[in-house]
C-alpha cells in the first residue's frame, strides 16, 4: 500500500447532508452468515471498504460464490453451515481485526485446517482474548505468542461452553457464538457490560434459534441458517467524526442521514450530548432489527467532563474522535477505563496523546485514559501510525488549527472509509493531499 498524506485546515462551517458509507461490523457479519445459510441472502448498504472485501475474498476461497450487480450490493449464494471448502494457502485478512477474530470462531468447527494472516498492523494485535476461550470449546488453534497467524486446525469436536469474558468485546462473544453454531449443547456468553448485539440480531434474523439480553446470549448448536435480505445502515463510528466536527465548528449544522444506532453502539452520544452538544435524532426507524435515525448536529459550545464509566464500552471505536473534542472544549475532561484503546489498530491512547500535544494541546495519557485540558489547537505534524480513525480524528482537529496540520500515513483510511477526503471536503472540510 503506498503512502498517502493529508494536510488538513481551518475553514468555514460544516453544512450539508451526507451518508456515511454502511456499518463494517454489519457488512463482516452479513457476509458470513450469507455463506453459511442455506439459499441466497442479498447485502444492500455493503460497506466497500478493504477490510470487508477481504472477509469476501477469504469466504470466496472457501467455496462461497458473490456476485456484485453494483457498488455497495453484494448476493451470496449460501453453502450452507457444513459447506466450506478448505484452502491450501493463507487466509489474509489484511487490517480487519474484526474479520480475524470472527473468522477465528467460524473456522474452528470446520473440518479442513486454515491459516488466518493479516497485514503489519494487525500480525501485532492480540488474539488470545479469543483463542483462549475458543480452545475451552475443543478448538486447537496456534499463535505466534499470542499474534496472528493463526493457524486453525479442522476436525476437531466443539462442545458448548459458558464463558464470562474479562472485558467487554463484542467480537470475543461473536467468534464464540460462530463456533458454538458447531458446538454439542449450548454455548453461552455473559459479558461484564453489555456489547453491541448485531451478532445476535443478525442469527435471529437468519432463523436460528437464540435467546439473548443486554449482557448475556446462549444459543444451541446444530440448527440451520436460512437465507435473508439484509440492510446494512450506515456506519456510526464513521458518522463519528462528521459528528464531532459539526459539534466544534461554529455556525455548523449537519444532518447524517439513516446511522446506525444500536443502543450499544452510540456512547459517543451520550458522552456529547454530557458535554453540551446539541444533537436531534429524527426519523427514527427499525431495519433488519437495528436501530436507524438521522443524526442533526448543530454547533454548540463545549465543556470538560469526567466521562463516566459505564458508557465506554459503548463507544471504544469512537475515543479518538472524542479526545479531539475534548481537545477544544471549555475545561478539562478526564477519560478512565479505556484501556482497551491500546490494542486496536495502534496504541490510540499514546496516537491521540502524542499528535494532540504537537498541537499545542495540554494532556496527559494514563494507563487507561486521558486528563485533556481543552484550548486552541496549533497546526503540527503528527504521525496516524496507519491507524484509519487517528487519521481521520486529525483531520478533524485541523478544522480549528491555527494552521494546518499535516497527518502522516493515511493510507488504510481505505480499511474503514472509502471516499473520506471527498466526503469531508464537500461538507466544509479543507483536506488535500501534504
């Protein structure tokens, strides 16, 4: 992939009307349990990102055939759940965390080994998180000392388990519930705080049987997937920085038409709207059992606050856009229990803590979290560390830079965020090539 600057500046405000491109955790899921079913299940709203088309192609490999009768559809023919083909080489993943953490439960109760690889990036994140409690099930999965790849070995009986994760995270539930489709009994996650639940969601609407609360799912192995349509609505964590920059920019006024907003997905709101945001949810809509409204951010000023602790599961993707706003807002908020900030794409604490004091701001990284004293922003050079949302999250700040900021290393904004720089530009943003 070659590399890819942004120089980003201050302009005017944010007007407009916009759709962001849909939800990657939807699309991933879409396309898995598509292959898995019997019959055929079209994708409206697909997310044309690298990370969701390389779960594609890994399914391809595997046996499943897709057609695209246009950008943002995908139709996939279902193999049913004892369908798969094995494949003699590697799986690449390339950045999509998501992908190998799920494909690593699907995969497990297959019959034919695999071998899960990913880029640069993601051969560093963790995986035991998964694997660990996927081999309490049976599976016999090997790292390298924790990392990708992985190497999957087929053939092996899965029973049912119940697990209680040490943290929250949808995709340790979601690569659990996959392998207990394959599993003897029941398997069963309960969480310490509830997680997004489009893997439930989804399962039901596919027709399997699963029983589910905030918090908790169980479901039986050994039933059937059937085919259904489904509709991908557009990605919250990618309106996230729409939101944040309309929230900032005097005289702003957005509307993010048809977000995805499932109640374990939208902390960001909350911790916004804490903050004084002014923020309207209009056209409020159920589709494919989500959650969907239009998003109406106004500029509004806003103020410092020690974010509390209960809503940060609910928004662990959109914390760099939220020290940015902190980053601008009237006094100083404190972020805590966010550590799981440090195993994403890149350390997202030590990203945002470094870029945020080239510009001039004052913070102050703990272990877990953030102490941000809002203020200007200066311009500056700051490193994304090919992380998609520390990229995008200083294109943001850029809109009240003092003077520009150049941000480096912004290729896999394509990972999550097809047509960014067009998009931002056409609302008010001024992001060029550095």
């Amino acid at each position: 992939m070659s590399r890819i600057d942004w120089c980003s500046s201050a302009g005017g405000p944010l007007r407009g009307e916009i759709v962001v491109p849909g939800d990657k955790s939807v699309s991933h899921r879409a396309l898995m349990f598509g292959a898995l079913a019997e019959g055929v299940t079209r994708i409206r709203g697909f997310l044309e990102g690298e990370d969701t088309r390389a779960t594609a192609a890994i399914l391809g490999r595997l046996g499943v055939r897709f057609e695209t009768p246009a950008p943002g559809e995908r139709v996939v023919h279902g193999v049913g759940l004892h369908g798969l083909r094995g494949s003699s080489e590697p799986l690449d993943c390339g950045n999509a965390g998501t992908g190998m953490r799920l494909l690593a439960g699907l995969l497990a109760g297959q019959a034919f080994d695999s071998t899960l690889i990913g880029d640069e990036s993601l051969s560093r994140r963790p995986m035991r998180r998964v694997t660990d409690p996927l081999g309490l099930m049976g599976a016999v999965i090997d790292t390298n000392d924790g990392k990708p790849p992985l190497r999957i070995h087929g053939g092996k009986t899965l029973h049912g388990v119940t697990y209680e994760p040490p943290v929250a995270s949808a995709q340790i539930k979601s690569a659990l519930l996959l392998a207990g489709l394959y599993a003897e009994g029941f398997t069963e996650v309960v969480e310490p705080h509830p997680t997004r639940d489009y893997t439930e969601s989804m399962l039901r609407a596919f027709g399997w049987p699963i029983d589910y609360a905030p918090g908790r799912a169980r479901l039986e192995g050994g039933h059937t997937l059937r085919a259904v349509d489904v509709d991908v609505p557009a990605d919250f964590s990618s309106a996230a920085f729409f939101i944040v920059a309309a929230c900032i920019v005097p005289g702003s006024e957005l509307r993010l038409k048809a977000v995805g907003l499932n109640p374990r997905r939208t902390g960001l709101l909350a911790a916004l709207e804490l903050m004084g945001a002014d923020i309207a949810v209009e056209n409020m809509r159920s589709s494919g059992g989500e959650d969907i409204g239009d998003l109406v951010v106004r500029y509004a000023p806003l103020h410092g606050v020690a974010l509390p602790l209960d809503i940060v599961p609910d928004m662990i993707d959109e914390f760099p856009a939220l020290f940015v706003a902190a980053a601008t807002a009237d006094g100083m908020t404190t972020i805590r229990g966010a550590a799981e900030l440090r195993v994403k794409e890149s350390d997202r604490i030590a990203s945002m803590a470094h870029g945020l004091k080239a510009c001039g701001v004052k913070i102050d990284e703990l272990p877990d979290g953030a102490i941000i004293q809002g203020g200007p922003i200066g311009g500056g050079t700051i490193d994304s560390h090919g992380d998609h949302r520390i990229a995008m999250s200083f294109a943001v700040a850029g809109l009240l830079a003092s003077t520009p900021i150049v941000i480096g290393d912004c290729a896999n904004v394509a990972t999550s965020f097809p047509g960014f720089v067009a998009l931002a530009n056409g609302a008010g943003f001024r992001l060029e090539a550095a």
